[in-house]
C-alpha cells in the first residue's frame, strides 16, 4: 500500500514517468545505488524521527549522518528516531521504502542541506525496491516539505596516501 501511496502522490504531480520499480533491493543506500547504477551520494534516505509525538522525516544524501549537535541547535531537543517497528505505522511507510511522498498527514517533510550538490538524485518511492529520479527542485515540489535545514554532517574526504 505504501508504493500505491506514493506513486500517486508523484503521479498526480506529472512525476510518475519517473518511478523505477527494480527487480533487486534497494532497501539501503548501498543496494539503491547499485541497483540504480549511481553513486551512494546520489541517494536521497529518508530518515524517520519523532519530535515529542510528531513524526518527521528528513531527507538527506545518502552518505550523510545526522549530526547531533546541528540537529538539537535546529530543533531544540535531542534526535530520536523511530523505532523500527513503529516507523510503518507513524509515517505511512516501511523501513527501507520510506519517503516523504505520500507520507501520513502531520508528517513533517525537511531537506537535508547535504542533498543541494546534487543536480539529480533518487528518493525510495514507499517498499524496498523503488526509487524515483528526481531533481532538487522537483524534489522540493513534490516532497511538500517544509523548508531545507542543515543538521547533516558528510562523511570526511579520504586522504591521499
């Protein structure tokens, strides 16, 4: 039911052309990228917290990782995401398919700074073996977020030896 969601959510907005449904996995980073055939940067993981009892999702890259201190500066208080087995139930998709297309009403959709260097990247599109291609600004129309935020932290280049 999750993909259903999705997909109309991105089809009603003229982007469901753009769903690819693939035959292996894409539940992590990792396995979209290879399946997708781009970098893991170019992932865009929907992370699933809860503000109090609000559930929000923040979509960042997919090499990205919360940074604690950002994330408390930005939201004044602590991240804390969803249990596992509460995410599907909160926010309208399963670990691994989640996405802020066709979340639940009352989900909070942000942007991830780190997502701004990409020209196209690829969200899951509500289970563990869809993506869509997507364009930052067209990510930002149909994600309905609410803004963008910093509260990622990238990974640190690999010196040269």
């Amino acid at each position: 039911m999750s993909f259903e969601t999705a997909k109309a959510s991105l089809t009603a907005q003229g982007f469901g052309d753009r769903i690819r449904v693939l035959e292996q996995s894409s539940a992590t980073v990792a396995l979209a990228a290879e399946a997708l055939g781009c970098r893991s940067e170019e992932i865009a993981k929907s992370l699933s917290f809860l503000q109090g009892d609000k559930p929000v999702i923040i979509v960042a890259c997919g090499t990205a990782r919360i940074d604690n201190r950002k994330y408390k500066d930005r939201f004044h208080m602590k991240a804390k995401m969803i249990p596992s087995d509460q995410v599907e139930a909160l926010t309208g998709h399963a670990p691994g398919g989640v996405t802020p297309f066709g979340a639940k009403p009352g989900v909070e959709i942000w942007l991830d700074e780190s997502l701004r260097r990409f020209e196209t990247i690829y969200p899951a599109c509500g289970s563990g073996n869809t993506a869509v291609r997507l364009s930052i600004p067209e990510l930002e129309a149909a994600s309905h977020a609410s803004g963008w935020v910093d509260v990622c932290k990238l990974p640190e280049p690999e010196s040269a030896v």
